[in-house]
C-alpha cells in the first residue's frame, strides 16, 4: 500500500500541467475598426527568452494556444503605427504581464494600435533654391541627469527638390531643426596646419581664450606644473608657424536652424502632432552665419613632442548642452602639433584632448570662452592620469580573502554630467577591483569631475560614507586636478531602508500600472543616485527596498515623463503632492499615496 501510494504521488508530479490561451483583438485606436496584418508578439515576463508571433487576419483576430502557466508580455506592431503593449497607460510606457493559470484560457483581449504621425516640408537657402542633401531632425525634449535637453527622434535628408518626410513618428510634441553641412566643414573641423597671428605666444601657463590655463582648477592644464620643458617646445614650434601663415578670413558657416526659422532653440515653434497626422509646411530657409576658428597646440608632456594619434574636440559646457545644438566639433593635430577648429559660435566651451599610449591614458582639457573674435593660444598639455588609492570596508562584516562578493565588487568614477557634456577621452572611465584586504587603486584618473559608484554590491547594501581627506565625495563629488594626497575611503553598509504601500485614484480604486518615484529632500537633491522609480502592480502596489536611509518623498504619476523627477523646475510643480517619509536605518515604512492626474 505505501508503495503504491508512493508510485501515484510520483505520477502526480510528473504529469504535465494544463495548457490555456490567450486570444483577442487588434483594432485602431478609439474604435472597433480591426487592424489586419499586425504583428503580435507574446513573450515570457521573467526567465527564458521564448517569444511566440501571430499576424492577424483580416478581422483583426489573433490566438496564442498551448501555453504553459506563467507571466507573459503581449505587444503589437505594423506599419504605420505605434508599438503597443498591453496595459500601458501611455505610449512609450511600460504594460503589464499577463497572469495565466493552469488551464486559463484569456479571452478577448483587446490590443489598440495608435496611428503614427508625420512632419513634412522643404528646405530653401537664402535665395528661396532649394537645398538637397540637408539633414532634418524632429526633436523633443526629455529628461538627463535632472536637466531638460532637446533629442533627436528621427532624422531625414531633403532630396533633389529640398523636400524631406520624418515618418512614424509618436504622436506628442516635436521640434524641428536642418543642418546644411556644406562640404562636411562642420562635421569634421579642418586638419592644415593653420596658426593665426601670436598663436605662438604664452603657451606653457598664460592667458587661453580669457581663462588660464595651468592653474590647478577644474579642467585647467597642467602645463606649469608638468610640461614646461613640453611648453617650450611648442612655443618654439607654433612661433616658426605663425610668421608663415596669414590671418585667415572671416567664415561663414551653418549652424542648426529650427523651424521657423530661428538659430535659438529658445524660441522654437512646437508642432503638435496628433494620432494619424500628416503635418506638413514646416518649411526652413537656412543661411550661413559668422562662424569663428579656435586654435591651439597639443604637447606629450612626458616626451615634450606633438602626441601621434591624438584627437582635439570643442564641447559645448553643460549649461550650454541642453540646446540641442550639437555643435562637438573636432580636429586633428599637424606633425607639430598644431590643430584648428572651425565652424565655432559663441558660447562656452571645453576643449578636449586625450590619447592612449601603450603605458598611459594622457588627457587634457582647457574652458575657454568664444565671444565675439577667434579663440587663439589654446595650450593642451597631455599628461598621464594619477593613480587614486583607496579602501573599502563593510560595515559590522570583517573582510573574508575568500569572500566571492567582494571579488565582484567595483569601484567607479564617471565624469560628472551636470558639470560637463564633455566624456572622457583616451579610454574608457576609471574602475578598480578590490583586493581581499579592501585595498583599491584607480589608475590614469585623468583630469576633471567625477561622481562615485560601487558596482555590483552584495544585495540590499549601500555606500554610506565616502571621504578623501576632508571631503564628503558623496556629497560633493571628486574635483581631480593633481596627484591626490589622501586616500578613498568608503563604508558599505547593510543597514538599507524599505517602503512599501498602495496607490489610489480618486475614486478610491487601485491605480494600476502608474508610476511611483521616491525622490530625496531638497539638500540631497543633486544625488541622482538616490532617486528610485518603479510601477504599481495589478493590485496597484508597489515597494522599494535596499534604499539609503534618510528623508524622502514619494508621488505617484498616472503619466510622467521618465527622468522628470529630477528636474528642479518639474519637481516644484508638484511639490505639495508628494508625501514626506523618513527611512531610518534597517526600517521599513508603509506609505499610501494618491496618484497625481495628468495635466491638461
């Protein structure tokens, strides 16, 4: 008897479970109009990369049988249309998996399928000739690192007859700009061997386009504390160029041009594009602007001579990069040395050089200022990276040598965005593994900011302390301009925090699939990486767990753009919406929250 008892539990946990389906509908957007044609596409929520396609028929009609239990996504795509995904609140959000049990058959399911818009017009010189070959760019402004910047969607070139079409494009709002790059003058700044009048001048420490170079600050050269033997030499060298070459003429240049026709991306026209539109008309005369030259010299301050391979880049600073102008132009070095780049407007900028030799990393990077005239004597000191050591330490946890968690662990550093659009050049950021005393070293830190990051922690941990010296680099970040003096220093705690809670509409009722972001208080606002997002579940739940101790509040969106949270001026709108929480250390709090209605 216990035998066979045993042989029918065995039975039991071997026979297959049954299967279900999912069926259902693909129509247009606000009707019963079928979608034939459409692609849909149903795939597991977690684990496995199994994916099942069917294309509707003519009714609109699709059906995915023979499924085992699970979570699964369903999405659709055709031609013309927006890519949608079931239960999204917005497009470009998020849906939300299917639940099917054991022999669940999930029926009429409907899947609606958003008409894409379309932006369409011509491209005229100054003269009303239209211009082929002109890159066009519908835009729109999102989110990074806290601060609102125009991006490219889609771009296009007008043909023969100036003409241009941006298709498919998410229904929302756009902005439009064309670039005419005429011979690729702007694309790549020339590579002769061009100086203008006194580029021979103070090169090792003095004056570079209003600012100085050498002074140990951020982004300054370090041509007077390591390459005056470097300085000399190229002193001597752009002297001899400039006494063969003549003051160049003024240039004419094109720079972005937003419809309607304006070089200020301040005042741009928005186009609201609605479902299924074809917006056409938007028309652009594009004529050339006073452009200026910045020139310069680049020295390997460890051989003294002009570095073989190198590249000089003009990046427009951060305050200047969230207007979309994209103006990072390059050039390269002559034999001496020299570089020029043209097609520069006013603004202000840092120049960037970098190479990868076979021993080092060497940098440099200089801000200058472009007013009114051509920017002359730009010394780039390219020097190697200091060496940046440290240790970690895991709060209440000796070290174990052996310890597989601390072998994943990496220390990090990453330019440091609301600083500078300028990434590093050269190679890659700096990053360090962890010895098994906690010892690290970061090597070939270049000039520059940087914020810091631990990578691949054990779970639910956080950096809770992290010092050079004096310095709170958490709080402050890490300004390298010489050899540091005192070591890094950083605390890994597993004392996190936990909130969990629900969302509500109006009507009391579960707000499923919104958005819910756990934003710092105010003096810790900077700290983008405090900030935490995620989405409710079916039952309109959500929860946050190994979060940084402190003050927080939480919103909840029914539709936000992604990032906004961490915009000053965004934020402030909704700032009484929020809730306040404190998440001491190893607590977990419980939050019930209201979810915050579009605008309209």
């Amino acid at each position: 008897m216990i035998l066979d008892g045993l042989l029918i539990i065995a039975f039991l946990t071997q026979a297959p479970q049954a299967v279900g389906s999912i069926q259902g509908f693909v129509v247009k957007m606000g009707s019963a109009d079928p979608v034939s044609k459409a692609r849909v596409t149903l795939t597991r929520a977690q684990g496995g990369r199994e994916a099942y396609t069917a294309t509707t028929e003519s009714g609109g009609r699709f059906a995915f049988q023979n499924l085992e239990p699970g979570q699964y996504r369903l999405s659709v795509q055709r031609n013309g249309y927006i890519r949608t995904e079931y239960g999204q609140r917005s497009l470009n959000r998020p849906g939300l998996p299917i639940t099917l049990g054991a022999g669940q058959n999930f029926t009429d399911v409907v899947l609606q399928l958003v008409p894409a818009g379309t932006i369409a017009g011509r491209i005229f010189d100054r003269d009303g000739e239209p211009l082929p070959n002109v890159q066009v760019q519908a835009l729109r402004y999102t989110y990074r690192e806290g601060n609102r910047v125009l991006t490219s969607v889609q771009q296009a070139r007008t043909n023969d007859l100036g003409e241009y079409r941006l298709f498919w494009l998410t229904p929302g709002q756009y902005y439009v700009s064309a670039t005419y790059n005429q011979g690729q003058q702007l694309a790549v700044a020339g590579n002769s061997p061009v100086a203008g009048p006194g580029i021979g001048g103070a090169v090792g420490g003095g004056p570079v386009g209003g600012q100085r170079g050498g002074d140990g600050g951020r982004g300054g050269n370090r041509g007077a504390a390591r390459g005056g033997e470097a300085g000399s030499r190229a002193m001597q060298v752009l002297g001899a160029l400039s006494g063969m070459m003549d003051q160049p003429a003024e240039d004419e240049g094109y720079i972005p041009t937003y419809y309607p026709n304006t070089t200020d991306p301040q005042t741009a026209a928005p186009i609201n594009l609605g479902p299924g539109v074809t917006y056409g008309g938007v028309d652009l005369a594009i004529s050339p602007v006073r452009t200026l030259r910045v020139r310069g010299h680049v020295v390997d301050a460890t051989t003294g001579q002009p570095p073989r391979g190198a590249q000089v880049m003009l990046v427009p600073r951060r305050e200047g990069a969230g207007l979309g102008m994209n103006l990072n132009l390059r050039a390269r070095l002559n034999e001496q040395g020299v570089f020029e780049i043209r097609g520069a407007v006013p603004g202000s900028y840092e120049v960037v050089s970098g190479v990868q030799n076979r021993n080092a990393r060497l940098t440099a990077r200089v801000p200058i200022e472009v007013g009114g005239a051509d920017v002359d004597n730009v010394a780039l000191i390219l020097s190697p990276g200091y060496s940046m050591m440290g240790r970690l330490a895991i709060e209440g946890r000796p070290l174990n040598p052996n310890d597989p968690e601390l072998a994943r662990m990496r220390v990090n550093l990453r330019p440091d965005a609301s600083m500078s659009s300028a990434g590093p050049m050269g190679g890659p950021p700096p990053a360090s593994t962890i010895g098994s005393d906690g010892s690290f070293t970061l090597q070939q830190v270049g000039q520059g900011d940087y914020r810091l990051s631990v990578s691949a922690m054990p779970q639910n941990h956080y950096v809770k302390m992290a010092r050079m010296g004096s310095v709170d680099v958490l709080d402050r970040g890490l300004r390298i301009s010489e050899q540091p003096s005192a070591p890094l220093e950083i605390l890994i705690s597993p004392n996190t925090a936990t909130v969990e809670g629900t969302v509500t509409d109006d009507k009391q009722q579960p707000a499923i699939n919104v958005t819910v972001v756990l934003v710092p208080e105010q003096a810790r606002r900077h700290r983008l990486d405090l900030y935490r997002m995620t989405s409710t579940d079916a039952a309109g739940r959500f929860r946050f767990q190994g979060l940084t101790p402190g003050d927080y509040k939480l919103f909840a969106w029914e539709d936000v753009e992604q990032g906004a949270w961490q915009d000053p001026e965004f934020i402030r709108i909704y700032e009484e919406r929020g809730k306040s929480y404190r998440l001491p250390e190893g607590g977990q709090q419980t939050a019930d929250l209201r979810v915050i209605p579009p605008q309209m």
